[in-house]
DNA sequence: TCAAAAGTGTTCAAATTACACCCATGG
DNA sequence: CCATGGGTGTAATTTGAACACTTTTGA
C-alpha cells in the first residue's frame, strides 16, 4: 500500500502493475488476510487478498513487479497443495469458495458478461466458476425468475447454431434472495 | 500487532487489553480489513476485524488500552450511523451479518452455548443473532436432524417450569448442508 | 431435413411451514 | 389441576430436479 491508498485502490494497482491487466476490473471483492509471521520466509508481509472480475481476459504480461505472467485454470492452479508459493494454495481456496458463495447470493456473475449478454452466457459463467454442468432449463427458469436479475432487450443474437437467443442486460438487483444454491452432486 | 504474532493471536490480546475478557473467545473469525487512509484522523491504521464468541458473558472490564468497557446489544450500537467512532458503524454491520451467515452455515452457536445444553439454549442463541423468533417444534426438528450438529446425553435438565428439557453436546460436524436458512418474516 | 441450441411446461420428490397435540413438571 | 415449556407428528404448501417437448435457426 502506498501512504494515501485505501485497499481496493492498492489491489487493482497491484494487480495491474504484476499482470498488465488494467482493463477496468468492474469487480473488486476482499475476502480475506494473511499475516503468519512467517508466511514469507524473506520478510514479514501481511497480505490482504481480493478476488476480481474480469471479463474478456486480454492475455497478461509481465508487469514491473513480476518476472512472468500467464493465465492459470483454478483447478490445475490448486491441483496440488505444493503448486503455488507459500500460503498461496490457502489463499486460493478461500477466493474460489468465496467467488462461489457470490454467485449464490449476488448477482455479480453479469459483470463477466458482456453489456448485452444471454441466459447461457451467463449459464457458463455459473458453471465456469462452479465447476459443474447446469440443467439450461432449469437454469433459465430460475434466472428469469429472479426479479431484477435480468431484464430482456427484446433482441436476439443471431448467427449461432440453433435458436438464436434473446438478449439480456443485468438488472438492478444487486443480492438474491433466496439465494440461487447450487445444485447436489 | 506484535513483530512476532499472526493476527487471530494479536486479535485475542486487545480484545482481552481493551475488555479484560481474556475468558477462553472460543472462537474468533476474520470478517474484513478496513484501510481507507483517512479512517482515523489521528493516524494512518489498517484494522483487521475479527468477531467473537464469548460464552458466558463477564462483565467487562477497561483494560489497559481502554477508558472504558460496557456491553452493548448490537441493535443500539447500530441504531443510529453516528452512535460509534470513525468507520465502526460499518464494521459492526459486516461483522453482524458474518456472525449471522455463520449460523447458518456452521455450528458455530453451539460454541455460545456451555457444554451440556438443551434445544431451547440454542434456539436462544439463533434467535439473538438473528433477531426474530423462531418456531419451537421446527427448530427442534431441523436442528436434531442434521448429523453431527447435536448429540443427546440421555440427561435430563430438572428444575424448571414445564416438562424437564433433554440435554445435549455439540457433535463433531462444522459446517451444515445444507444451510440452515433463517425463515423468511 | 436434420442436428443443435433456446425456451416452456409438466411431473414427481423433497423440503418447509404452520400448527395440532401429547408429555412432564412446578406452582 | 392447570399453565408452561418440551417434544413429536401431520397436513398443506412450496420449492426443486429431471426431463419431455416445442421453437427456430444453420448446416
């Protein structure tokens, strides 16, 4: 942190200068800090971790601070607990269980869609972070359900497979209640 | 914090500096970090927040880094924006509704709660966090049909009003799925 | 015309709520 | 013996998963 930064400013700063990725990360979310006096072995450093959506990912470069930088799925990332430097396999756990629960219970999941998006857009970005398939009519159902979740354009996107879909923007409700639980098994 | 101590243990000493309760907090948990630079205007200070659960309430006593200390119910801590200093109002409101979230989802009450304890002291516990009432019958029925949460000690509580209450001990599960969701009204 | 994706609706099972009702004790 | 809180059970309703089925396009 920089003597006049509050913590999200100094999160989406670092995550641009380690990344390059300074395309406007709409979401910014803490989820929690870590300061195990020995945690890094080279200094005491207490880190205050933010979880970020960023749609349409441009391919990172190595910032200023970093050596390299490439983009990593979660489950390999967390595939063993040795993977990843210090506590960072701790650290990663507790962001994908909290970006999981944010999916329950807000509905951040249109900021990784597009201004205009569909239902199976939105449906992937579900499954995606959830590491499951969903049932597409079910899913439908539900969302449509949900008041100011999503509200119709009236267009469709054309050009695709089969039925061209009808188009969709975030509505104004910011939390679901009930929350949209993810399904057993 | 201590050059030498990870945050929950620096959490436990200013609670018991500031409170004297350095009764057994059976449970302390991490909701946030505040850091906005002008948070306390005397001085540039990150806080890491963590809520309590203290079984058995002593009356608190100002340690040494406190005036004073008196326990508060969170509803008049909270009734006005300005009732607390600089960015508390916003603190306690996440750490409520943390406490609150991990009634639901944990069987953190039971840590509230002394050893030996009935359905009703339970409830008791849920109806305070959460601030409603809940149904005798249906709480009984949840709450003893989730495995792990409570095991009955085939002792009996004698001396009270009606019909003597079964006790019970906190079982071995943590975490309740699913969740034990707050009635809705 | 066929396969694929979108979207709607139906069925059956499971969970939830409200509440009736019996139990066991102290006053 | 009756009011009180403990505890069990049930009926009615709601929710949810699975999946059949229609729609509308590109190949």
């Amino acid at each position: 942190m920089r003597p006049n930064e509050d913590l999200v400013s100094a999160a989406a700063r670092e995550l641009s200068e380690e990344t390059g990725l300074d395309s406007p990360a709409s979401h910014l979310e803490q989820f929690g800090t870590y300061g195990s006096p020995d945690r890094d072995p080279r200094m005491r450093v207490v880190t205050v971790g933010y979880w970020a959506i960023v749609p349409d990912l441009p391919t990172p470069k190595a910032g200023t601070d970093a050596a390299a930088a490439r983009l990593v799925p979660v489950a390999e990332a967390l595939s063993s607990p040795d993977r990843l430097a210090f506590d960072h396999h701790e650290i990663l756990t507790d962001a994908l269980a909290r970006a999981r629960r944010a999916l329950e219970t807000t509905t951040v999941a249109t900021r990784f869609c597009p201004t205009e998006f569909t239902i199976a857009d939105l449906r992937g970005v579900y499954m995606a972070v959830w590491g499951r398939s969903l049932d597409p009519g079910n899913f439908q159902n539900k969302v449509t359900d949900i008041t100011g979740f999503v509200v119709p354009t009236g267009e469709r996107r054309e050009g695709s497979r089969g039925r061209p879909p009808e188009l969709y923007r975030a509505g104004h409700a910011k939390t679901i209640e009930p929350p949209l639980r993810r399904p057993p098994a």
